[in-house]
C-alpha cells in the first residue's frame, strides 16, 4: 500500500509544482515509527529557486495533506532546492547547472580518465561536454557514476 501511495503523493506533487512553474527533482515517501515523511527537492528547471517559492509550495502540499487526509494527522513534510552537494545523475541535472564546474566520477573511463572535473558548456539527453584545463571531453550519461558541482569562487565573482 505504502508503494501506490507513494507514487500517487509524487504524482500529484509534481502536478502542483508544474502549477508553479517548477519541477520536483527527487522525492522520498516513508514511514517510521507512527508517522509518514515526505521529502522534496524542487527547482526551476534552469536552477536557482528561492526560499520563498519552497515555502509556497510546502504550504500548497500540507493544504492538500491535510485537506485530503491522505496520511492522517501525523506526518512531516520537507521542500527544499537540491542545494550545491545535490548528487547529478540525469539530463535535467545536468542542464539546470550549465555553466557551472563539475566533477564526474565515471563508471568506464573516459581517455583513460576515472574522473574528469570541468565547466559544463552543452548538455543532451545523451551526454555531457565539459571544457577541462587540458580539453574538451564529451561524456555519455550512461558512463556517469555520479556527478558533483564544485563551487568555484572566482566564477561565482566573475558572474556578479
């Protein structure tokens, strides 16, 4: 029962983000002890969402929560933006940092390379190129352990 629904709460989750122009980029549904969690990290598919339009959404979910009865009376429910050491694993996270350094960790090595760290400069749904200090590496998705965005503070003063 805790499998449908969770699957119907993200459903409907990601239909009231859409309404706010955002997306749910990761959601966990459990229970512990006597009480439902629900976790969300939402974005703007370009990134850089705010606290305010967390909150907005939050308030928008307890509502209907608590409206609908769904989980009863006990239950907490977190949203948050995926934040700086957000794990990159897909397409959408890939792009919504454009422009940003990354590190890969790869599953197979890319030009005998285990990982490669660099600026993001064009995403697809199939890969990944980024601009390195000695080149440019295109790397597939499927080759992608997990990726890292690094914060870099020169690039975060060069943009503002």
């Amino acid at each position: 029962m805790e499998n449908n629904l969770g699957k119907e709460l993200e459903e409907k989750i990601k239909e009231m983000a859409a309404e706010e122009g955002i997306e749910l980029v990761d959601f966990k549904f459990s229970f512990y002890g006597n009480q439902y969690s629900l976790r969300c990290l939402v974005d703007y598919s370009a990134g850089g969402i705010s606290i305010d339009k967390c909150a907005t959404l939050n308030r928008k979910i307890f509502n209907f929560l608590e409206g609908s009865k769904m989980l009863g009376e006990n239950f907490t429910l977190e949203v948050n933006s995926p934040g700086l050491d957000h794990p990159l694993k897909n397409y959408k996270d890939f792009l919504r940092i454009k422009g940003s350094i990354v590190g890969i960790w790869l599953n197979s090595p890319v030009d005998t390379k285990a990982y490669v760290e660099g600026e993001i400069i064009d995403v697809s749904e199939r890969s990944v190129v980024l601009k390195a200090k000695d080149k440019i590496y295109t790397v597939e998705l499927e080759k992608i352990k997990i990726g890292k965005a690094r914060f870099d503070l020169e690039q975060s003063k060069s943009r503002h």
